[in-house]
C-alpha cells in the first residue's frame, strides 16, 4: 500500500523551493498578544470613566441625579453582593438564549431556503431586507396586544429582531461563494445535499457568522426594549431592574444596570463573535498568523 | 481501495483493449446564445484520446479548449455530437488550484475520499501517500494559504489522484505560476503520469509545455475551435524543456498557430 516514489533529480530542487516558500509565522508569546490587544481596551475605558467623573465635578447636573462612577459601581458592588443582579442577569440571559437560538434556527432555515428557491427569493428576499430596517421596538405594542404581557411577546420581537439579520448573513455569502469551488465540488462529487454540506455552507461561514454577530446586537436591543415594555411578575430581567431603579430614584442603581448591560453585550459581542470571527479570518488567510 | 500505481511498461494494456479509446469525441459542437448572436465555441470536433496517452491541447484564445475539457468532463453539455468517457468519472485540475480555504491540506484531499464512501478508518493512510506522492509529506497540517502556489497545485494533484479517476484533466494548470516551478511541476507530472498509467488531456496556451509533456499534440483553430493540425511528439523521456528537440518541434507548432491566427485576422 504504501507507495515509495523513485528518487528523481527534481526532488531535491522541489524540497528546496518549498522550503523557501512556506510562510513561517513569527512566533511572539500569547500573554504579549493578549496585553496588545488589550491594553487600547483598558485605555479606553479609563478615558470614558474620567470624563464621567469629570462631568460629575463640574457639577454638570445634581450629584443625586447623575451620579459619578464610584457611586455607581459601589451600587454595583451591592448588588453584585446581594445577588439581586446575578438573578436579573440569569432571567435576561435565559430569554437571550432561548430567543438567538430561535432567531437562529429560523434566520438559517429561512436563509436556506430563499438562497436555494429562486421563487421564495423574488416573494421575499427584498422583505428580509425591508424587516431588518424595521425597528423592532415597533413590533411591540402588536406583541403585547397578540401575546399579552408574557415571555412570548418578549421573545416574539427578539426573533423578529435577530433572524432577518441572520437569514441576510447566510443568503450573502451563499450569493458569494465562489463558482470555482463550485466547480471543484462538482469534480469531486459533492453535488444536490452534498454540495451543500461540504462546499456551500462552509464557504459561507464567514458571511453566515457576520449575520449571526448583527443578528446579536439587534436581539440585545430588542431584548432590553421589550424588558422594559414588558413587565411579569416575579420575572424581573435587567430591562425591569434599570426602569424600577429610576421609579426608586436609585440613580447609582440605573448606572449600574447600564453597566452591567453594556458589559454583557461587549463580551458577548468581542469575546464570542469576535473570537470566532478571527479564527475563521485566520484559518482562511484573511489576516496574517501574527496579528 | 488499492492507491496502487501501474506501472505503464509492466501493467497489461489489454485490460482495456477492444473496449476503444478512453476518451472520444465525435463530431462534437458546442453554440452559446443563439440567433445572430450565436458564438460558435467548438465546431464539429472529434477526436480520440487512447488509454495511457498524454494529449496536449494547444491553440490561442477563443478556440474553446475550456469549453472542449469541461465537455469532457460532464460540467457542460454539447450541443451536437457525443462525448464518451471509458474508466470512470474523469477529474479536472483548473488553472487555479481551488483547494477549499476553510479545510487543511489533508482534509482538502480526504474530501475527495469521503464523497467516494471510503472507509475513515483507510482514508487516513491513502492521504498520506498521496500527498507523498506529490512531494508534500510534512504539510499535511497547513491550510492551503500558507503554501505557495506551486505547491497548493500539487495539492490539487493529490486531491484530484484520490478520486481514481483513470482520466485527468487538466485546464492550464501552471499557467499562473513561475517558471522554474512549471518546470518542476513538469518533471512530477510526467513521474505520476508514468507510475499510474492515467489518460491525460492537458490544456495549455505555452506551445513548449505541450511538446515538453505531451505524446501528441493537438491544434485548435480560433472561433469557432476546430481541429487545424495534429503533431506526433516522438522526442524520448525524460524531456527538458529547453532541449533542443522540444525547441524544434515547438517553433514548427508555433509557426503553423501563427498562420491560423493571422488567417482569422484576413476573415474578419
């Protein structure tokens, strides 16, 4: 089985010159990447949180109405301690989860489908687009008339938020992939199902994965919108936290949940969209080994 | 799944005598559009490529040499006339390597392995000798990016050897890379061609690359393609490109697509 080639005198000159052409990436330690992606962040952060204070000290409105950041991450901190965050973020979460992943499983079904039927596209491609540019706060006095106050209108309108953003992500980069890799799929074999698995979809991941990362962000806006429009009893998600601080006149309060919405959806958006989007880049030779 | 290679001196040719050519063609045309603004890409052409022969195809732009492979190859349909195939699916090799960006260098040549339902448990072994085959031992692990161009085609070789085909085709396939690796890509070519007994039908617009691999070589006419000349290569291997054998034989080629280029240019 094994097959031993004859040694020929172009071996040695081939061996030779791919030697010289394979790229060899410059190593540079992982804890030297990671500060150099970081510190810029950390910088950042710093400047938003000093031009904060500083707005506070020069007295810009009430010291009880706009709190500085040492009030309000000493708010934080309480909450934090007594768990009344915590519980707020895992109901927030849960209904993040089971809403992307809904948006999810319909953004892609439907992305299929419009991609594969030239019909379905000339019915409704143009109306995916038209839905994305939709607001989704505006689907909700609909929701809450239909679903009444309840965990289905919430998830209703985070759907509609996120599965146009993802169907369009994934109907690109099927428009997108290129004829030649087609073409080769179709020397191999891999045609009808196969094409699909083996050269389609995977030649449309990186398109597929930008839709997933819109379709986050508009999900996140659509959730807290209608966790504050939105309000069941013994359900209290961080939309409600942030509009009972301000009925309660806890300003320090409202800054915390702010933060913590803002935190939530950064990490989600950098370190699980970012993350996977610079593996792919990477994998692909979209961006150097180094960077 | 033997990966086992025949030998072209020692294997028995009769395995397939009687049953005909491997490839043949007969009196193939090919129209895109129609009406007046009808072009006429192939015109009534036929042609027999036998078992074990390296068939070079050579002529300028427009006279349908892609179209004539792709034919050939099932990716596109004739418009008159038949094409068979003997020995199984045929596989192409395009000018670009078209390896799949998103999968390693093995996993490119293990694709063409599981569309064929092979075994995961052999699958491992035959890429291993494959990409020994084609001099790349070593890089299974790379994605394709990080090899060079020469190197990313041979990939392509290998990928294109797991489909045991016994028909390769391939469509200018060094056209985009530099000279010296052409010439070595020549040099292995012309070895697997050898150790494996394929039918090779090789497009190319570089008349010295023709006459340096091909048994015989075959001239196409410009719009519409037709058949203009047909040359013998009796030069023994192994051939250098710039021996002068190959020099001769390929100023004679030359001088003749010379002549139906300029006959094309008093027609029009």
């Amino acid at each position: 089985m094994a097959y031993r080639p004859e040694p020929a005198p172009f071996e040695e000159e081939l061996a030779g010159l791919d030697a010289l052409e394979v790229k060899t990436p410059r190593a540079r330690s992982r804890a030297r990447r990671i500060w150099s992606s970081l510190w810029p962040k950390f910088a950042a952060v710093g400047i938003v949180l000093l031009v904060w204070q500083i707005l506070v000290w020069a007295h810009w409105r009430p010291k009880y109405v706009f709190p500085g950041p040492g009030a309000a991450f000493r708010s934080l901190w309480d909450d934090v301690a007594n768990g009344r965050i915590l519980r707020a973020t895992g109901v927030t979460m849960e209904r993040a989860a089971i809403g992307y992943g809904i948006a999810l499983l319909i953004g892609s079904a439907i992305g299929i489908a419009v991609a594969r039927v030239a019909v379905l596209r000339a019915a409704i491609g143009s109306l995916i687009t038209g839905l994305q540019t939709m607001p989704s706060v505006a689907w909700f006095p609909l929701a809450i008339v239909v679903f009444r106050l309840s965990e289905t209108a919430i998830l209703f309108v985070v759907v509609l938020g996120a599965a146009p953003a993802i169907a369009n992500g994934l109907i690109s980069g099927i428009d997108h992939v290129p004829p030649l890799l087609l073409r080769a799929g179709r020397v191999l074999g891999a045609r009808g199902m196969k094409a699909y698995r083996h050269v389609i979809l995977p030649a449309a991941f990186p398109s597929f994965l930008g839709g997933m990362k819109q379709g986050w962000a508009f999900a996140w806006r659509s959730l807290m919108a209608g966790e504050l429009l939105v309000v069941i009893g013994g359900r209290a998600g961080l939309g409600f936290t942030l509009d009972s601080a301000r009925l309660r006149q806890d300003y320090p309060g409202l800054m915390a949940t702010m933060i913590v919405i803002l935190v939530i959806g950064i990490m989600i958006d950098s370190l699980l969209f970012g993350v996977l989007e610079r593996r792919v880049r990477r994998r692909w030779g979209l961006i150097e080994a180094t960077s | 799944m033997s990966l086992r290679p025949r030998a072209r001196e020692t294997t028995e040719p009769d395995l397939h005598m009687g049953s005909g050519s491997a490839v043949s063609l007969t009196s193939v045309s090919k129209v895109y559009g129609a009406g007046a603004e009808a072009v006429h890409a192939v015109d009534n052409v036929s042609l027999d490529v036998e078992f074990g022969e390296f068939l070079c195809l050579v002529g300028a732009s427009g006279c349908g040499k892609s179209t004539l492979l792709n034919m050939i190859a099932g990716l596109d349909k004739t418009t008159n006339g038949t094409v068979e195939v003997r020995g199984g699916r045929p596989t192409l090799i395009f000018q670009e390597p078209a390896l799949f960006p998103w999968l390693t260098v093995e996993r490119n040549v293990d694709l063409a392995l599981k569309l064929r339902k092979i075994d995961r448990a052999d699958r491992k072994q035959v890429v291993g000798s494959l990409l020994e085959m084609v001099h790349l031992t070593g890089f299974g692990s790379k994605q394709p990016h990080e090899l060079s161009g020469g190197m990313r085609q041979r990939v392509a070789i290998a990928r294109a050897l797991a489909q045991q085909a016994e028909i390769l085709l391939m469509d200018e396939p060094f056209g985009a890379l530099d000279a010296m690796t052409r010439d070595l890509l020549h040099d292995e070519v012309e070895r697997l061609w050898q150790d494996t007994g394929f039918s090779i039908v090789f497009v190319t617009h570089n008349v010295r690359e023709a006459v340096r691999l091909a048994d015989r070589v075959i001239l196409l006419s410009s719009r519409p393609g037709r058949i203009a000349a047909e040359f013998p290569v009796d030069i023994p291997r192994p051939r250098r490109i710039e021996s002068p054998e190959v020099g001769a034989l390929a100023t004679e080629i030359t001088a003749r697509l010379r002549e139906e280029v300029k006959h094309h240019g008093v027609q029009t």
